[in-house]
C-alpha cells in the first residue's frame, strides 16, 4: 500500500488573537478545481514537518511570512482527508511580513469575514475543503486560535 500524501494548508486570519477575516484563495489549475476556492498550502517535501511546508508554501504561492497558531483539528483522525490519497492538517495563520499575492496556483484572493460564514459559505469551495470551514467557524466562535 502506498504511503499517504501530506498537505498542509493555512487558514490565514486577520489575527490569530481575535480573527474577523479568513483569506481565501482560488485555483487556476488543475481544471476540475480551476475557479474554486481553498485554503493555500501544498504537499510536503522529503524530511520536511508541517510546519516548515507551510511556511515554504505560503511564501511560493502567496509571498507571505506568518506566524502560526492553533491546528484545526479534524475529528476523523489525524489530517483531513482531501481524497483516497491524500490527507491535509490546516492551521491558523497571521501575516506577519509581505502582502499577500497571488504567485502560484492561484489566480484570486480574497479577505471574507468570519462572523457568521455566511460570505464564506457563498463561495465555491473545493468538496475536500468545506468540513474545514465548518470545523475552523466553530473554532473562531469558540475562542480557540492559538
């Protein structure tokens, strides 16, 4: 059996002490997902943690340093998973340095409000990545960031 593959992604907020906006980013490829939207990240690389692909990722795809703050934890185990072959661990996020831009596998992002997820919710997300925004709502809601 083949190893799974390992994502990380970043819910990058306003503040990890007080969020009120998550950015989202849209994909401009592969073209099932082409125009939908998702948390920025990537695959880990040979002997790298997490932790160290997010802060690599977000600096390729986005031209942003951040500091790190809690995981959203998926109540399935350890990871999300985004399909049969791949599972994906997100955690809060601040900018710390650099506007974010969209460099790589993005053609658009977006600051939405929290609050309530309506604005979040109207967007296309990718199917993997919803339960996420569920489960990282109800952690903003309940105090848990960092």
């Amino acid at each position: 059996m083949t190893a799974l593959i390992s994502v990380a992604g970043a819910a990058v907020v306003d503040s990890l002490d007080a969020p009120t906006r998550l950015l989202v980013a849209r994909r401009s490829a592969p073209p099932q997902f082409a125009g939908m939207w998702e948390f920025p990240g990537g695959k880990l690389e040979a002997g790298e943690t997490f932790e160290a692909a997010l802060h690599r990722e977000l600096l390729e795809e986005l031209g942003i340093a951040v500091r790190l703050g809690a995981e959203v934890e998926s109540d399935a185990g350890p990871g999300w998973p985004l399909n049969e072959r791949a599972v994906m661990r997100v955690w809060f996020a601040e900018v710390l340095d650099g506007e974010p831009r969209p460099l790589q596998d993005h053609d658009e992002l977006r600051w939405v409000p929290l609050g309530n997820g309506t604005e979040a919710f109207a967007l296309p997300w990718i199917p993997a990545d919803l339960p996420i925004v569920r489960a990282l709502l109800a952690r903003v809601d309940s105090g848990l960031r960092s």
